[in-house]
C-alpha cells in the first residue's frame, strides 16, 4: 500500500525534467528574488523567492529539505506560511502551503 500523499499523482515527486504544462489552478507571481526565511529542521535559513502564490512557492535554497518535510516560510510581509515540501530539482524546491495565503 502506498503511503497517503506519496502517490504517483505528481504530489510528492522530485522534479527532473522541467514542467512542460501548468496545471496549477492559481496563478504565480514571479518573485524576483525577494528575500525571506524558511524554518525547517529547528535552524533558520535566508532563501530567495522564485515564485510564489496562495497555494504555495518556489524557494531557491542551498540545503535541500526531503520531499515531504514540515517547513515554514517567513514572508518579507511578516506572514508565516506553514506547509511541506512536494519537490526538488536543482536547487530549488517546491513548498505547498497548509492553508492557502490570504
């Protein structure tokens, strides 16, 4: 049985080959490298912002959280937007927020 989550529905799937469609349902916002803090593993780490939407964001970061691990990211506006992380691929990664920003 695979785990809830874990499924081949591209949720949880370390990206290798970049995204030919876009299936997302809310639009991005380029980022343009703006500044912000990502919480993970009790440390905080500066990380740039590639994108970023109401469902989640692309964060361009050194380390590399597993797919699946809790994370926060501290918005330059002083939001805090739990979620997890459903992809990595060259230096960036995917976060899905838990709730959506307002």
């Amino acid at each position: 049985m695979v785990p809830s989550g874990m499924g081949l529905d591209g949720n949880m799937i370390p990206r290798r080959v970049k995204r030919i469609f876009d299936q997302r349902d809310e639009a991005r916002g380029d980022a343009d490298g703006v500044l912000a803090q990502l919480n993970w593993r009790d440390q905080t780490v500066a990380v740039r912002l590639a994108n970023l939407s109401s469902a989640g964001a692309m964060v361009i970061l050194d380390e590399i959280p597993h797919i699946g691990e809790r994370v926060a990211l501290q918005l330059p506006d002083g939001r805090a937007a739990p979620g997890d992380i459903r992809w990595v691929r060259d230096g960036r990664i995917g976060i899905h927020f838990a709730a959506p920003l307002e």
